[in-house]
C-alpha cells in the first residue's frame, strides 16, 4: 500500500487549529512589519485627531524595525506592579534599535507613534516638528527651526504654548542627532517634547496615515 494510502486524513481540530496559528502569524508579520491599528486614547492632537479616533500606522515608509519592541505586561493594576513582564531577552534588544530599508526619513509634520521614551510600556501619538541637528524655539506661538519661521500650514495652524523643561519662552533647545522633537496639535493640553525631552529615531513605530473608524471620521491624516 502506497504512503499517500496510509496517510490518516487530518482531523477537523487539527485543520480548525492550523488555521488559526497561521491566521495569527500572519497578523503579527503583518502588525510588526506593514501596518498597526491604533486608538486614540487622549485629546492632545485634537482637532486633527480625537478621542476614539482608530488609525493605520504605516510601517512601510520609514522601514519597520528590524525586531518590534515587546513590552507585555500581564496583570496589571494601577498603582501596582504586574504579575509578569514579559521583554525580550537583552541580548536581542540592540535588534529592536535598527530599522530594515525604508522609502525616507521621518520629516517635520509627519503625525508618527513612537514608544514613549519615559515609559515604553506606552505608545503615543504627536506631530514630528524638528529632527536630529536642529534648533528649535516656540516664539508668539509659532515653531521656529534655526530661526527660520516654519510656514507649513500643518504646523503653522497651531498655537504653541511655551511650557516644560524645553519649551521654555525664550529657549532654544539643539535636538541631538539620532532624536526628534514632537508635540501635539492640542498645545494647550498636550505631554509632549516641551516637557519630557526628545525621541530616539530608533523609538519610532511608523507614521499615522489613515483614520478608519468611525465611518463619519474616515480621512486621510496631513
């Protein structure tokens, strides 16, 4: 008897979890490598984003990192530690700071999410507004890069406050090379740059393209 004759047909469990592992491989390349969805969760890109707003995050454009980031915790409470954390061991962390080819580099107005460098158990979302070897100062509400007055409408249409540690009135801040300086459209009540510093390139997940939901919101993001 032939070995195809031999072969038990597989059953309808097996086949039902086949489906699903390969279901979800493809989720997690598709999640780390092309595309993220991600929610809203504050207001502090109102109005050019809000509450419950869900978007694509397209990894493509600036070349998805060679390894994603994995920070999991599992039983989490406010105030109190976590059951489990689960990381990836240290010796694959340097893989998470290289990135594979891209079509450019993040430039200035880009909407982009990126693991928020106090606490990267946490994404954020905010508007890119100066890049690694630039200076950057909030004067009368505008942004100015080298003292140069930036007329992009994405950003001039902004009113910038002169709050925190590096957005102080009157301050110049130099954004090292290898970082990028973000804040949020919502100035008044966005946690942004001013106040916690500057983004490793490396911490950069993608750029915000599209948002898809709810259906009345369904527009591409400038």
């Amino acid at each position: 008897m032939s070995n195809k004759q031999n072969r038990k047909p597989k059953s309808a469990i097996y086949e039902w979890i086949e489906s699903i592992l390969i279901a979800l491989v493809l989720a997690v390349v598709i999640r780390s490598y092309f595309i993220q969805p991600f929610k809203i969760p504050s207001g502090s890109m109102r109005m050019t984003l809000i509450e419950g707003d869900h978007l694509f995050v397209d990894k493509v454009t600036y070349g998805p990192q060679l390894l994603p980031p994995m920070f999991w915790d599992i039983g989490f409470q406010e105030g109190a530690a976590p059951l489990a954390s689960i990381r990836w061991p240290s010796f694959l962390i340097p893989m998470t700071q290289k990135r594979l080819p891209g079509f450019r580099k993040p430039q200035r107005g880009d909407i982009i999410v990126f693991v928020y460098p106090v606490d990267p158990t946490k994404d954020f979302i905010k508007r890119l507004i100066a890049v690694g070897g630039e200076t950057v100062e909030i004067r009368d509400g505008s942004i100015y890069i080298n003292d140069q007055l930036i007329t992009d409408p994405r950003i001039k249409r902004t009113y910038y406050y002169n709050r925190g540690d590096y957005g102080a009135e009157g301050q110049k801040v130099h954004v090292p090379p290898g970082y990028v300086f973000v804040m949020g459209d919502n100035s008044g009540s966005s946690y942004d740059s001013r106040y916690w510093g500057f983004v490793p390139e490396s911490n950069i997940l993608g750029k915000a393209d599209l948002i898809f939901w709810p259906l009345d919101r369904i527009r591409i993001l400038q």
